[in-house]
C-alpha cells in the first residue's frame, strides 16, 4: 500500500516538474512567432490603407497554427527539463534504486503526450484550416477595400470609381473631416467640384451608396452642355459617393487549397475524389497523411525526451538538449519535404510520409533502449563520443594554425617587419 502512495506522488512530483516548461514553451514560442508576424501585418495593412484593428484579427487566426507547430517543441522541452533536473539532483539515482524503472516512469509523460495529441487532433484536424481560410479571407477584403480603407491626411485617395478625395485634417477618429477637397466625374463628361471647410460620412439605406455631408463650401458643377460652369455656395450639402463593387471571397477550398480542408473532408474526398485532377487528389493525399503523422509523433517524443535528457555520470553536458530539439527539427523538415514530394508525384505519398516516420520512430526506439535496457547505457555519452570523434580533425587544424602563427616568419620578412 505504502509503495502505491509513493508512486502516486511520484506521479504528481514528475507532473509538475514537466508542466511548467511545457507551457512556457508553448507560450513563448507562439508569442514570438506572432510578434515576428505582427510586425509584417502592421507594415501590410498600413500599406494597404486598413484599420489597424483588423491586424488583431489576422493574428488571430494565426495563432493555431503557430500554437500547432509549438505542441511537439513544448512537450519535448517539457520532459527534457524535468528529467535533466532529476538527474543533475541524483533523484533519478534514488528512484531506480527503490524499483522505479525507466518504463515506469513512462507513465506521466505519455498521459500528457496522450492529451497533447488530442489537442493536436482538434487544432490540425478542425481548428487550423478554418482559422486559415478566415485569414486568407481578411487578406482579401483588406485589398478589395471590404474592410473600409483609411482616408490619408493631406494626401489625394480615390474613394470610388472616378471620385477623388483629399482632406486637411481628422478628428474623432474620422468623424470629424476638416478641409475637404472632393472631385467626381462621370462617364458622360460631368463632374461636380466642391470644396468645404468641414464634412462627415454617414451611412445610407443601399449599402452600395455612402453620404458625404458637407459643410460651409462651394459647389462647382460642369458638363460639355453647359457653356460655363455653375458655381453654388452652401451651409449644408450632402453628396451621394457610390463604392466600389467589390468581388466576393471564394469559398473554403474551392481552388484546391487542401490546408483548408478539415481532416474529416480530407478523408471524404480521397474516398470520392469525383472531378478532382489526378494532382489535387495526390495534395490531398499527402496532406491527409502529413496531418496524421503530426498526431502520432507526440508518442514518440518522450522515448526521445527521456533517453537524451539523463547526461552521463560526473557530467552536466546539455548536449542532450540541442541534440534533441535538432533531430525533432530535422525530422519536421524532412516531414514537410516528404509532404511536397509526394504530392509532386516523386514518390509514393504514403511511403513519403510514414518512411521518414519510421526512421524517426526506429531512432527513438532505440536511444531509449539503450537508456533502460543496457547496462551504463547512455545515449548522450553516445553522443559525445560521435562529435568528439568528428572534432578531433577540426581540433588538429586549430592546433597547426596556431603553431604556424608562432613560428618566427622568414628573414625577408623579418627584414621587411624592421
């Protein structure tokens, strides 16, 4: 009974141990991400002359993705820090003493890549292609002018088709407008002139048409049917400014973007691909695959995590750490470019994916083999001895440059020296 309560706490101990790093990482790896993009996005929306409201949303939509690419990061830095400090205490040490075993402890880890992985299920599955579909759509109306384009003070805008507009000055927030020059012409040659000291937009009943009431001006009108133009000063003058027809947005996935596509309709359309061309139906493929794959390698990383994190004995080398989060990036590339290469037809889709899997999987494996199962195994040591046995020819050209920099030079050179 004694020993069910103790590993209880053991259970609880290691939890909190790997629940702090795991959502640090996760935050700050998405928060970097995003400010990396927030950047971007202000620079293009101001270009684009929207509200700057609209970046918030843009981020938004960003952040499942980023927060997908962040869950196997988070969980691999998670365990590796809370195993490394158990080690670097000797507590690992006392609990494989008392009968708790590598396997053994297993147990938490796999309970939060378990949750992780359902987490993955609904972010990649669900979540990620409707927030990138919302965020390609907001892209569209920032540039169709949908989202209503900003007027820029002291500058010449053209707010519709043959209609230019320039004002002074803005105040609350764009209700105010003072010193307003507004020019419209149309088609059959006319056009209309006026200049007024203050004006305001307001809304109508078509939302086709907006009203733009103008204050103390002058109004001139001209047409090829009028000898000279007519000239009206006025207190109040309300001029009806049409907008510019704007397309509407596609619908999601219609152009063949599969990372639109939720998984549950990846599937359906692999099922019936029906008109879909023989290169959408293998994106399609590739893409189903890429996204099941993103949900099983959770289950992996903590034989990885672990089997990297023990360093040797009378050593703090954190080798194991940037090993780990190299080869769990590299992997991630070889992944994606597995993904393109099988859509491009190169290889087998299904090989493309689950074959670098595998490998993945195999190395996993086997680190952790050699950390529970062989007697003093140690992977990092393993580690070590592979990249001390692959510097020692780098080591070797240091020393002979530096030797060759203290032998004394020629006697030329040293006559030229003096």
């Amino acid at each position: 009974m004694r020993e069910a309560v103790t590993l209880t706490r053991f259970d609880r101990y290691l939890a909190r141990l790997i629940a702090l790093p795991l959502l640090s990482t996760l935050v700050i790896a998405a928060m970097l991400l995003l400010l990396d993009k927030m950047l971007r996005l202000f620079d293009f929306v101001v270009n684009e002359g929207g509200p700057i409201s609209v970046v918030w949303r843009l981020l938004g939509n960003s952040f499942p993705e980023y927060l997908g690419l962040g869950i196997p990061v988070g969980l691999l830095i998670g365990i590796l820090l809370a195993f490394r400090k158990l080690a670097m205490s000797s507590e690992l040490d006392a609990m494989r003493a008392v009968g708790i075993s590598y396997v053994r402890m297993l147990r938490v880890p796999y309970a939060y890549a378990a949750a992780l992985s359902a987490l993955t299920i609904i972010i990649v599955g669900f979540i990620q292609p409707v927030t990138r579909y919302a965020y390609e759509g907001l892209e569209f109306e920032l540039r169709s002018g949908a989202l209503g384009a900003s007027i820029k003070v002291g500058e010449f805008v053209t707010v519709a088709e043959g209609t230019t507009l320039r004002v002074e000055e803005s105040r609350d927030s764009g209700a105010d407008l003072r010193g307003i020059f507004l020019n419209t012409r149309g088609a059959d040659g006319r056009s209309a002139t006026a200049a007024a000291e203050s004006g305001t937009f307001l809304s109508t009943d078509d939302p086709n048409i907006i009203l733009l009431r103008l204050r103390e001006g002058t109004l001139v009108h001209d047409s090829p049917d009028q000898p000279e133009p007519r000239v009206l000063s006025f207190e109040n003058y309300d001029l009806a400014v049409p907008l510019p027809q704007i397309d509407v947005f596609r619908e999601r996935g219609s152009q063949g973007d599969d990372a639109e596509l939720t998984i549950a309709e990846l599937y359906r359309n692999i099922g019936s691909p029906g008109d879909l061309t023989a290169k959408i139906e293998r994106e399609i493929q590739a893409n189903f695959h890429r996204r099941l794959v993103q949900i099983v390698v959770p289950f992996l990383i903590p034989l990885l995590a672990i089997s990297l994190a023990v360093p040797p004995k009378r050593s703090g080398s954190a080798l194991g750490v940037f090993a780990a989060l190299i080869i769990l990036v590299v992997y991630n590339e070889i992944s994606e470019s597995a993904e393109r290469s099988g859509a491009a037809g190169e290889v087998p889709i299904v090989f493309s994916q689950w074959a670098a899997f595998a490998g993945f999987a195999a190395l996993c494996v086997w680190f952790f083999y050699v950390l529970a199962f062989r007697p003093a195994g140690q992977p990092i040591g393993m580690l070590e001895t592979t990249a001390a046995k692959a510097a020692r020819p780098l080591r070797a050209a240091l020393r002979l440059l530096r030797r060759r920099r203290r032998e004394p030079g020629s006697a030329a050179e040293a006559e030229a020296e003096a």
